[in-house]
C-alpha cells in the first residue's frame, strides 16, 4: 500500500493544503481520518469545507455524529467517536454513495461499514507543534487522487 506524507508546521498551512485538495475531490469519496484529539482533524475538515465553497462554521459533530454542509457539493462531516457499536444501522451507507465528500473522523471505530475504497489519513503530532498527515489510499481512483495531489 503506498503512502504520501505531508508536515504542516501551522494549522493554517493544514487548512490550506486541505483547500487544494478538496479541489480534487468528486461526489461519493469518502476520507477517513484518524489521529489523536487534537492532532487536526477537524483543522483538515474546515479546509476541505473551504474548498468546496462552504461558508458556514465547521466544527465537530461530537454530539450529534453528522453534520451536512453545502457548497460545491455536499460535505458529510461524521464523527463516530460516541457510536456504542459498530452494528449500530445508522445509515452510514447511504453517504458514502450519495452526492456528497463523506469524511469520517475515528472511522476504524465503523470499519466494518466503511467502503472498501477509501483514503485513509493519520494526523499525529510531529516536533514543534507540527502535524504530519499520511495518506494512506485503498483503491485506483485514492491512488490517483494522492498522486494528483502530490505531484
């Protein structure tokens, strides 16, 4: 499995490397993404938000595990981190094949019902505050997207 790695040295270079790759970005992908609290999920999460034209404030669904956004596209930011169990049904399915970007934060905790084709991306902390994203993609369309977007 290949892996593309990016150091953001401030939230706002994290923010801004997101913009550009939601750029890349086509209806039914689905991101996602794993790190420690704090290491910038949600960071990410709002710059692919900027990048599909989406005004509105993104902040964690902590409480309610999916907010939509519109923009470009639509965005399904999920956090599953309260999800009691993975059998729960809650619908995942029908977005990661609907007309929107899913991105789902702690998405091992669901990974029976995550797709087989996915780009996975680990936030960790890195030295002096920097956060080293790896992505991780599973499938043609993921590998293509990284090597777009590392180029």
């Amino acid at each position: 499995m290949s892996q593309y790695k990016f150091i953001s040295t401030q939230p706002e270079k994290t923010t801004e490397f997101a913009r550009r790759f939601a750029e890349l970005l086509e209806p039914g992908d689905v991101i996602a993404l794993e790190g420690d609290l704090g290491a910038g999920k949600t960071t990410f999460t709002k710059g692919l938000a900027e990048g599909l034209g989406i005004t509105r404030n993104v902040n964690s669904p902590t409480f309610t595990i999916i907010k939509e956004y519109i923009g470009k596209m639509p965005l399904y930011h999920m956090d599953v981190y309260r999800v009691q169990s993975s059998d729960e049904d809650l619908g995942f399915g029908e977005y990661f094949e609907g007309e929107g970007v899913t991105v789902v934060e702690w998405a091992h905790l669901i990974e029976d019902q995550l797709p087989p084709q996915l780009l996975t991306i680990y936030l960790k902390h890195g030295e002096n505050g920097s956060r080293v994203l790896t992505f991780e993609p599973s499938g043609e369309r993921y590998e293509s997207l990284c090597k777009e977007l590392f180029k």
